[in-house]
C-alpha cells in the first residue's frame, strides 16, 4: 500500500504576513471537505510570515519554514534555532534546497547538521536532494543524489516513517517549466527508496514520503503521483495561487 500523499507548498521568498493570513484564511473555506485529512498538506512561508500564516490556516494544515540553523542559542547574527520554531507551533521544516545550497553555499555537512537539530526538536525535516543538468548530461546524477541523501541522513535515525519527508528537486526542473517525466522522477525515487530502507531497515524506508518537485503544476501532477514511489510534490510557483494549489489537492485526492 501506498503511504499517505502529501503535498508542500514552499511560497520562498513571497507573501508577507498580511498576504500570507490571507491565503490560509481562504485555504480554511476552499478545501476540499476531507481532503486534509486524507493527505498531508503543508505550507511552507518565509519566517516573518509563519506566526500570521498559522492563526488562520486550517487546523489540519501544518506549516514549514524553509531554512533552520542547527545551534540551539548562542552568537549566530540572523540565525533562527528548530527550538523557536517549535515554540511557534512549526511542524516541518525544509532543509537543503538547490537555493540554499547554490544562493548560500549551503554543503551536506551543513544540511545534516540542520536535519540532525530538527529531529532533536520534534521538527520533521523536509530534506532536499536533486541533480544538476550538468550532472544529467554526465550520467552522475544517481550518485549525486545518493551522496546527497546519504551525507544528509548520516547518523540520523527516526522511529517511524513520519518523521523524514525527501524532495527529489532536480535543480534543471526547478522555476523553468521544464517538469522531469513520471519516469524519470520514479526513477530517482526508487534509489532514494532503496538507501531509506538501507538507513532505516525496509519497514521504516519504505514508508518514508518521498516528494517530487520542479515545474509541478495541474496539468502533470496525476502522471507524476500515479508512480510507485512518488508519495507527493513540493510545489513552488503554482502554490502561491490559491485555486492552482487546491486543484492539486483535489486532483491528489481522487487518487486515494
Ligand atoms: P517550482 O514549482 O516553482 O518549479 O519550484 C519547485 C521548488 O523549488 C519547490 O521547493
């Protein structure tokens, strides 16, 4: 069986607080009945948003900020620690996305740091992985994303497969419209599959979501969840529309 779907919208840097209330407030009224209940939706905006975005939002929608650091407290300038992000009520977070790593020199020691600090806090990590084109072109982007993902989940260990969520982003698909085929993401999928179970034993790994993410929009969405190991999207531009983004929950709930 299949685990539960689950759908991140991730507005980066977008909505401030007034307009992101907003969007949770109509969310409440727009969505379908039962459909947060049937699969995992979650909204993912810039931090100064995140205590505006939750007052309003649906009770069974979870909020993620996008970045974490991974000290608790001390002198870190500009840095917000998974313990305050707790505090607000934050239930994921997103770590490593190609924009961190390309924008922020973010490395994998860094992204297993921050994913290693968010599971000590209770926070689920969301934790990006994908290739570039050049690494496409090459023929290396099965290795690099499972380096990616095995540098990121070193010494991680989770209780049960609700804890982790992977992005499989490839970084060419990203913002261009260029979305990878049901095949070549369930592809990937499977070798993130295979090193979950390997991590965490096959009970677990086998039931950790794994997300799809780049050029998402209603039209590709169905082929892509239709796959065997794609258990969702991490949708960016087309989540900052309110009616694209509950077409895409409904479209994934009639697949339940
Ligand atoms: P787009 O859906 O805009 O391609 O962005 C994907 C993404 O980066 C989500 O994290």
């Amino acid at each position: 069986m299949k685990p539960r779907y689950f759908v991140a919208g991730n507005w980066k840097l977008n909505k401030g607080a007034a307009e992101s209330a907003t969007f949770m407030k109509a969310l409440s009224g727009a969505l379908p009945a039962g459909a947060a209940r049937d699969i995992d939706v979650v909204i993912a905006p810039p931090f100064t948003s995140l205590p505006a975005a939750l007052g309003p939002g649906p009770k069974d929608v979870s909020l993620a900020a996008q970045d974490v650091f991974w000290e608790d407290r001390g002198a870190f300038t500009g840095e917000v620690s998974a313990s305050m992000l707790r505090e607000l009520g934050v239930r994921y977070c997103i770590v490593g996305h190609s924009e961190r790593r390309l924008y922020f020199q973010e490395t994998d020691r860094m992204v297993n740091l921050k994913t290693c600090a968010l599971l000590r806090n209770g926070i689920r990590p969301i934790v990006c992985v994908g290739e570039r084109s050049d690494d496409r072109r090459a023929g290396t982007m099965q290795s690099v994303v499972k380096f990616q993902l095995s540098s990121a989940l070193f010494d991680v260990s989770i209780k049960g497969p609700d804890e982790l969520v992977i992005a499989y982003e490839p970084v060419w698909a990203i913002g261009t419209g260029n979305v990878a085929t049901p095949r070549q993401a369930e592809d990937m999928h499977e070798i993130i599959r295979r090193t979950l179970e390997k991590c965490f034993g096959v009970d677990i790994g086998s039931r950790v979501r794994i997300l799809y993410g780049g050029s998402v929009n209603t039209d590709n969405i169905g082929g892509l969840v239709d796959m065997d190991n794609i258990n969702g999207a991490l949708i960016g531009g087309v989540s900052l529309d309110l009616d694209k983004f509950i077409r895409i929950i409904t479209l994934i709930s009639q697949k339940e």
